[in-house]
C-alpha cells in the first residue's frame, strides 16, 4: 500500500509540475518580449511625438520670418521706398516721417515676440546700409554683426533660405557673445525675380533649447536639430554633442528617431540609450524565476494532498464496483459532485437508468416518424391530374359558354395557382411571380367575396427580380380575410407594402382594418411562433415561419400587431437575394 501511494505521489508531481512550470516559463518568456517590443514601439512612438511636437514649436518660430517677409519683401511701395532710401544719405522730411512709420513696424515684431533677437533687411546698393530693428538706417562699416552680409554673398544663386548657428558679438569685450539661430530669407526684384537683397531673422538660441528641454518625456533621451550637413543647430540639456554630429556612431548602443523638416534644411534627432529598454524586462526576468521558485513549492504540496485524496477515493471506487459483481445493495446516490470520483461514483449508479431512459426516447421517435411517413403518404396527389384536369374543366367550360366569361376565369386563375403550387415548394420565385400568383388568388377570392374588400399594393418594381419563397404572402392574405374581413361589417381594405431596407433586407407589410385580434389570442400566437412546429389553428403562418426558417436560417423576423376592433398587421424581415436559394441556404 506505502508503494502504491508513493506510486500515486509521483505520478501526480509530474502531472501538476510540467504543465505549471511550462506555462510559468513561456507566460515569463512572452511577458518580457512583448514588454520589450511594447516599451521599444513606446520609446519609438514617445519620440516621434517629441520630435513633432518640437519640429511644431520650432519651424513656428522659423515660420516667423515669413509673416515679416509679407510685410517688408512683397510690399512693392515699401520695398521701392526702403531701396531709395538705403542708396541715399539726404532725407527729406517725408522720408523721415515715413521712415520712423516702418522702424516703428520692424520694432514692434521684433519687440512684441520674447524670442526674436533682432531683424536686418538688406536690398543691394553701394553703401551697404540696411535697416535693423532697434538701430533702424545703419552702414554695414559701422555696425557691430557683419558676419551674417558674408553668408548672404557667399550662398549659391539658387538657395533661396537657410538656417545658421552664429554667436552674436553685441560689443567688443564681450568675447562669449549672444548664441542666435539667424533664418535667412532672399528677397527678389518684383520685376525680375532675381535676388535683391535678404531677410535675416535672428533668435534666441536657448529659446528654442527650452523647448527641447520641454518637451522630452523619457530620461535621459537626447534631441538635438541638426543642418542638412548634420552641423548641430541645437540640442536640450541632456545632449553633449560635437558641433558635427555623426549619428551612424550612435545606432548600436541608442534607439535612434530621424524627422525631417519640409520647409527648412534641418532634421530633429531623438537618441534614448537601450539599457532603458531593457529594465522592465530584466526586472520581469527576475519575477519570473520567483514565481517559477514559488510554483514549485507550490507544486509540492498540492499533490501530496491530492495523492491522498485520489487514493481514498480510488478505494471508494472499488468497492462500489465489487458490491456491483456481487449484485450487493448499491449505497445511496451522492446529492452533489464535485470531483471526477465522485462524478464516476454517479455515473455508474445512474447507468442503468439512463439507459432504460434512452430506449424510451428512441421507441417514442420511432413512432412519430411512422406517423409522420402515414401522413405524408396521405397528402400526396399527383400535380399532373390535378393540372390536366382542371386543364380539361377549362375546355369544357369555354365551349359550353361559348367564349371566355367569369367562370373561365376562376377556372383559369384557378388552374395558374395549382401549376404555381404544386411545383417545387423548395424552390424559390421572383417577387414578380409571388405578386403575380398572389394577384390571382386574390381574384379568385373577390368573386366569392365580391365587393367585401379590397387590396391595395405598394412596392418598387426595381424589386421585382429578388428572389423571395414561394407562397410567402398567399397565407398571409388568407388569414387577413378569414380571421378579420370575413365577419367585418362593410368593405375592408388589405395593404401590401414592399420595401427595400437600408440593411440590405426585404420588409413585407400585410396590414387590414379588419376585426384584430385580442391581447390574449396575441399572446398565444406570438408565443406559438417561438415554439416549434406543430398543427395548431394558425397552420398557414407557423408553415411560412417553419419554411422562413429552414430558407434563411435565423436571419428573418416575423412580427404581429393587432388591436382588436381596429385590425392587424403582420410584418416579415428576410436578406434581400439576388439568386435561386435553397432550404440548405446556398445560392444556385
């Protein structure tokens, strides 16, 4: 008993230890993967956001220049005034007048924006004055910036604007000076389009690096802007960058994020070391073997327990099936299970039940199968004596009466609703054919009802091609005169409308005025056309429910409303088909 219980103990720690331990691994093993792709697409996406949000915040600030460019480059009077001015050194009182009003202007942009260091409008002429903001007409020879005249002559004809770093000298013992991103504009001759002079826009460099500074989310990224011959322009505080900045040096060691600017030469760099990629998952690795130490302790003590439990219940078994070979009396059914031994202990005492139980059940549908086969034998007349004779009746008629009358007539709609009925009843018809053998048997049913109602119809005849079921609005029209108009004082009016939903599904209305139905006899009906089939009063709607169902699957509805004394309405949803269909609900 020791070995077998030992047996037991092994068997059981093999059992609950692979499955715990491999799903302990390769749960740990997806968790640090996915939360390194996850934490790599965050840095990725955190950077992009970053840089854009950067590129945004700079190039607004870069984009300045064009506000000043309207103003002072386009303004055809004030470039024509400024470039007579600037080759004059005499001012009359009117240019004095008008030369205050665009000082004025060009001070008040540059003062008004807490960023902007200064602007200088150039236009060609031998003096070499241009206009400053805050210094207004001043030669070149005097002025304290002459480095930003030699990158206006020293630029290629076709660059038209352009980006430097420059250190701005206000006076001569300031050696460190002021650093600015100076933005160069060309400014062309309205009349030729050649370049006549330029736009420079200086701005605070440590400006732009507070945005930076700002904007970074991830410790210890870097982001810097870059020219397009990757000279650093800027860079925030955690950056420590040569003034060329090779970025293929960084790539293995840094995750690296690249944006380029579509108006100006620059670039926008995120750099964020990898080691802050990987501290998640080491700290995830060393979870992992905690749980994975704690599972096996785990393990351990949760099959001793149910190596005890297997074993007392294992003897239960046995001795249930040794009473069983020796027909001893079988102890009492347990009121509940909660286990697999317990589930086999009432297994075995409840089969012989079960099983008398299924003999049962098969008798029972054995014979409603007989009677199922008897009445379909019962209901089976051949279609073709039916057609030939009324065929025969209709010859007969028309030459006793010796042309076609009313009688013909019934006979002939008569005989077109036979054919159309005792053909296939699994195919399915037109619209078109539906209405078209609805229409007779409405004819044929005005004649013995003469003016007791009428039927008034409402459909788009583009409809008239979909496939619908055979004999769908016959019953429904049956029931509207038999249950409603029959007995209903006066003339009662039956509605048939036909319209194609949004959802790509058919809805058929058959609405009368006629007696309707009470709330109890609503109830009732509504609550046979839940159940299943059965030969009940309202046949002709439980058969269009039972061949809706068996066509279209679960993908129809069939509604009723009705208050008694005013009529009813009965509504029918299906999918709008195009093709033949079948009761195995393929198209043909």
């Amino acid at each position: 008993m020791k070995k077998i219980s030992q047996k037991f103990f092994y068997k059981n720690l093999l059992i609950l230890s692979i499955p715990l331990l491999v799903i302990v691994i390769i749960l740990g093993s997806l968790s640090i993967i996915i939360t390194e792709r996850y934490v790599s697409e965050e840095i990725n996406k955190n950077s992009n956001e970053t840089l854009k949000r950067n590129s945004e915040d700079v190039e607004f600030l870069l984009n300045e220049i064009n506000q000043i460019y309207l103003t002072f480059g386009t303004n055809k009077d004030v470039t024509m005034y400024l470039k007579r001015i600037l080759n004059t050194s005499e001012y009359s009182l009117e240019d004095t007048w008008r030369l205050n009003m665009i000082e004025s202007l060009l001070n008040s942009t540059s003062f008004s924006k807490p960023y902007i260091q200064s602007i200088y409008l150039y236009f060609k002429n031998p003096n070499k004055n241009f206009l400053a903001s805050s210094d207004g007409i001043t030669s070149l020879d005097r002025f304290y910036d002459k480095k930003w005249f030699d990158s206006f002559l020293n630029s290629p004809d076709d660059k038209l604007s352009w980006v430097e770093v420059r250190d701005l000298k206000l006076y001569n013992f300031n050696e460190k000076g002021i650093r600015v991103l100076s933005i160069f504009k060309k400014v062309n001759d309205l009349y030729n389009g050649k370049s006549d002079g330029v736009l420079v826009l200086n701005i605070y460099l440590d400006y732009i690096e507070r945005f930076l500074n700002a904007s970074t989310i991830i410790p210890e990224q870097k982001v810097l802007i870059l020219d397009e011959n990757n000279r650093l322009i800027c860079q925030n505080s955690s950056g420590n960058f040569p003034s060329i900045v090779d970025i293929n040096k960084y790539k293995d060691n840094n995750i690296i994020s690249e944006l380029k600017s579509a108006d100006y030469n620059i670039k926008y760099i995120s750099i964020v070391p990898r080691e802050y990629l990987y501290r998640v998952p080491i700290m995830l690795l060393k979870i992992t073997l905690l749980l994975l130490a704690l599972s096996i302790l785990f393990v351990i003590f949760l099959t001793y327990n149910i190596t005890k439990r297997n074993y007392t219940n294992i003897r239960k078994i046995i001795d249930i099936i040794d009473s069983a070979k020796s027909t001893n009396a079988f102890p009492p059914l347990p009121p509940e299970y909660k286990d697999d031994y317990s589930y086999i202990t009432y297994n075995i005492l409840t089969n012989y039940m079960e099983q008398n139980y299924l003999k049962l059940q098969l008798s029972e549908k054995k014979y409603k199968m007989q009677a199922m086969e008897l009445l379909a034998l019962q209901s089976q007349i051949s279609p073709h004596f039916l057609f030939n004779t009324m065929e025969t009746i209709y010859l007969k008629t028309l030459a006793l009466t010796g042309g076609p009358n009313n009688v013909t007539k019934m006979i002939e709609n008569l005989s077109q609703i036979l054919k159309y009925l005792l053909s296939n009843p699994n195919e399915t018809v037109t619209l078109k054919e539906e209405i078209d053998n609805t229409k007779s048997y409405i004819d044929i049913l005005k004649v013995r009802y003469r003016d007791k109602f009428e039927v008034m119809w409402d459909y788009d005849e583009s409809l008239l091609p979909c496939k619908v079921m055979k004999l769908m609005l016959q019953h429904l029209i049956e029931n509207s005169i038999y249950h409603g108009l029959k007995e209903k004082e006066g003339r009662g009016v039956i509605k048939i409308r036909i319209k194609h939903k949004r959802d790509g599904e058919i809805k058929i209305a058959v609405v009368d005025n006629g007696l309707g139905i009470s709330k109890e006899k609503l109830s009732q009906i509504r609550e046979q056309l839940k159940s299943d089939f059965d030969f009940q009063e309202h046949i002709g709607l439980m058969n269009t429910k039972e061949r809706l169902k068996l066509l279209y699957d679960d993908k129809y509805n069939i509604i009723i409303r009705s208050k008694f004394g005013m009529g009813t309405a009965v509504y029918i949803t299906f999918p709008y088909k195009s093709k033949e269909v079948s009761h195995d609900n393929k198209s043909i």
